[in-house]
C-alpha cells in the first residue's frame, strides 16, 4: 500500500508512521532526498532506502544525525535545546572530511536558526512570514548536509528563499492602492482590456463557443458575435471594449492568422486552446507578463483578486509567475528593489544584503553530483556561504517588516519577534513604529545585561 504524504503544515510528523517527531524513540532524520523520517521507521527499514521516493542512502541509518533544526521547533524547554546543540557525539560518527568539518558545522547552525522562525506557526500564533516563505524555509530544515544531495538541495533553496525574499520587500515598497490602477494602465496602453472577472470570463467562454470546432472568423465577426451575446445581460459592453480583450488574446498567440488577398484576416483558434481552462491560463499569463514589463510586482493573492474576484486562485497564479521566471529575473528584481530602497532614504539599512542577494542569485541552477568517488568533498564551501548569504537576508526581511509592517493580507496586527541568540520570544505590536523601536530598545538591553 503505498505510503500518504503529509500535508506540509504537518512537517513535524513522521509521513511514514504519522507519528509527531520526539527527542527519544522518534528523533527525525533527514535524507538527501528532502524527506524527514523518525529514527524509528529508517531503523525497522528493510533497505537502506527512503520509504517515500526510494532514494538509495549511503550511510547507516544509526549514524545519520538527528535534525536538531525541527527538534528545537519540538522541545520547549530551553536547556534541552542548549544541551543537544553542545552536544555532538552524533557528529562525530559523520563521514564529513576534517577539511570542510567546520563549514558544516556553520551551515547546519545556519539551518537552525533559519528554521527557528517558524516558531511561531508551531506555537499556532500567526507567523511573521508569508506562506511561501514558511513553505521554503521547511524544505530547507529537511536538508541532510552529509549527502551531497542534500547540500545541492540546500544551496537551490537558499537561492529560492533569496527570489521570494526579493519579492517581498519589492511588494512591500509599492503602494497596494496604486497596483490596480497602474496595473489597468499597462494593460490598455497596449491595447489590451481587461472588463472584470465576470464579464472576461463570459467573453472567454463565447471566443470558445465561437471558435472551440475549428472555425476561423474575422475579428470584426468574432467581435460582433461576443457583443451580441453579451448585450442582454452587459449593456455596457461594447465593439471597442471586447476588441481589446480579443487583442489580449491576440498578443498571447492563442490564434493562427489566415490572411487573406483584399480581404480581412481570418482568426482560428490554435488546437491546444480549444478549452477553457488552457485558454483563461494563457489569457492569465499574459497580463501577468505585461505587470512584469511595467515594472509592477503583484502578490498571488492580490492577482486572485484582481483577476478572479477571491483568493482561491493564488495557489494557481503564483505557478504563473513561477513559469515566468528566468534565470535573469532574480537579477532584475535585484536591481529594481534597490532603486526602490533608494527612493525611500533605506530606513532599515536593507542596502548591507545587496552583496549576498547577488552570491544568491549567481548560484548555478544546473548543480550536480560531479563523481561518484569524491563525491563528499565537493560543494561544503559553496553550502555554507549560501546558508551565511540567506540567513542575513531572511534577518533583513524580518527586520524590514516588524518596523515597516507588511502590506499583505495575511499578515496579522500581532507578530512574534524570535531573537535567536538568547531564545527569548517577544509580541510586537505594530500599532506603532515608535512603540516598535522601544521594544526593539529594550531587547538590545537585556542583552547587554546578560
């Protein structure tokens, strides 16, 4: 019978037993792969394999380490963290050559302290970070350093982790009022139209209805078709109006063009569009790419409402954007969330991470195992200062947010503010930035006093 994945928000159970992770019989072990198993189930194992995806282990099961990142999330007593931090007897056991001994011992600190962010969600308070963000930094906790597997994953995350934190801070330098009335401008300074999330869907599917067998028709008749149909029930719907919605599709090469000798062109509708739902997907992507080319930085949550009326579509626009990614657009957006720190004086002194952003986004998306003999001594230097690079930048975001607030949505009025140093879990309000800053005050003298 084969085995059930657990949903992400239950990265704290076994998906193999279902069983919550514990310092004792159920410790949790990460795998190259990604997935975290209880010492249990990796030790009653028959083969030396992942039960989830089969990925073959190289090491004995008894010698890989706890994953003292999730186990801190788990243990709330302060000096149970303390006491497996300092000890490393499991570490000692760890193929990892003496050379690159201390750059994992540094990359792991890393992921420990990363992971501690999500504290909060644990805690069931709402978390200072994005799901997104939550999502990426829980992957990251699954990384097993000692396989080079594991560290190509963990440099690719970071990377990740880096792309997101760029976005939002992009998000959080724009004004959210001003996103739907720029993002319309751009739309119809080419053209284009966009009439609402009812009305767009209703000519979507009248294009379909008139195109869906293979006809080919020319604009003005296609044109005339939608109006008529509409009429009924959108008086307001007019020649001009549905001529820029068909230009959008247009400009999205969904048609093949048949031109014709002293005659209007014909518009036939390409095979792989002749249903709804590759359609709207392509309409969609389109208006996300003119957003991009304007310079304008939307949130899957705020294009779901934008372009559907609710916020179930996020799921579904943010893998729009995702495939609109390319390797140059983290350095784009680098480059644009610096002339916007620069327009606003750079309060929190973002400017510092711009070194690590750039080491992130250099990273080499096409990473492999380069030998199968000397495969643990590649790639410990280049782990560990992606993990340094990430950790400051993630340090940034929070920074940035708990003074400036976040301008998403699900980012509640209360935060958790983690200091990870001394453990101690501080509620900030945002009601205020000066109350904010006096806390923040306050913190940095128990510090001084400890």
């Amino acid at each position: 019978m084969p085995i059930q994945t657990l949903q992400w928000t239950e990265f704290l159970s076994c998906p193999v037993c279902c069983h919550e992770f514990d310092r004792k019989l159920r410790g949790p072990v990460s795998l190259g792969c990604g997935h975290t198993i209880c010492k249990m189930c990796l030790v009653n194992s028959p083969r030396k394999q992942c039960p989830l995806d089969q990925y073959c282990v190289k090491y004995d099961f008894k010698k890989l380490p706890l994953n003292k990142a999730l186990l801190q999330l788990i243990d709330v007593d302060n000096n149970s963290i303390c006491q497996y931090n300092n000890n490393d007897d499991d570490e000692k056991q760890l193929i990892v050559p003496n050379n690159y001994y201390n750059d994992y011992l540094i990359a792991n600190k890393c992921i420990e302290e990363l992971t501690l962010y999500l504290k909060p969600y644990v805690d069931g308070v709402n978390c200072l970070l994005s799901r997104p963000m939550q999502r990426k930094l829980i992957n990251l906790s699954g990384c097993q350093l000692i396989d080079i597997e594991g560290r190509i994953r963990a440099i690719k995350i970071s990377k990740s982790i880096g792309e997101r934190c760029v976005t939002e801070l992009i998000l959080n330098h724009q004004n959210p009022q001003e996103i739907s009335v720029n993002l319309w401008t751009a739309v119809r300074s080419r053209g284009c139209q966009f009439l609402g999330p009812e009305m767009q869907q209703e000519i979507l599917k009248l294009i379909l209805l008139a195109l869906e067998d293979g006809s080919a028709l020319s604009r003005k008749v296609l044109v005339m078709f939608i109006v008529q149909r509409l009429e009924l029930h959108y008086p307001q719907a007019s020649k001009t109006s549905i001529g820029h919605v068909v230009q959008l599709l247009y400009r999205a090469s969904c048609f093949n063009v048949i031109k014709r000798h002293n005659d209007s062109a014909l518009m036939e509708l390409k095979l792989i569009y002749r249903n709804y739902d590759a359609l709207r997907r392509q309409h969609d992507g389109q208006i996300v790419e003119i957003a991009i080319e304007a310079g304008i930085r939307i949130s899957p949550n705020q294009w779901s409402s934008l372009l559907y009326g609710d916020t179930s579509h996020k799921s579904y626009m943010q893998s729009i954007i995702d495939k609109l990614q390319t390797p140059q657009t983290f350095h784009h957006n680098i480059n644009e969330l610096f002339v916007a720190i620069q327009r606003t004086c750079d309060p929190t002194n973002l400017n510092f991470i711009k070194q690590q952003l750039q080491l992130l986004a250099s990273i080499d998306e096409n990473l492999s195992i380069k030998s199968n003999f000397l495969n643990n001594c590649y790639y410990w230097q280049e782990t560990k200062s992606s993990l340094l690079a990430i950790k400051q930048v993630v340090q940034a975001l929070i920074k940035y947010i708990q003074l400036n607030g976040a301008t998403n949505n699900h980012h509640n009025h209360y935060y958790y503010l983690y200091q990870i140093n001394n453990k101690q879990n501080i509620i900030i309000s945002h009601k205020s930035i000066k109350r904010t800053k006096d806390l923040i005050n306050k913190i940095e003298t128990i510090k001084l006093q400890t």
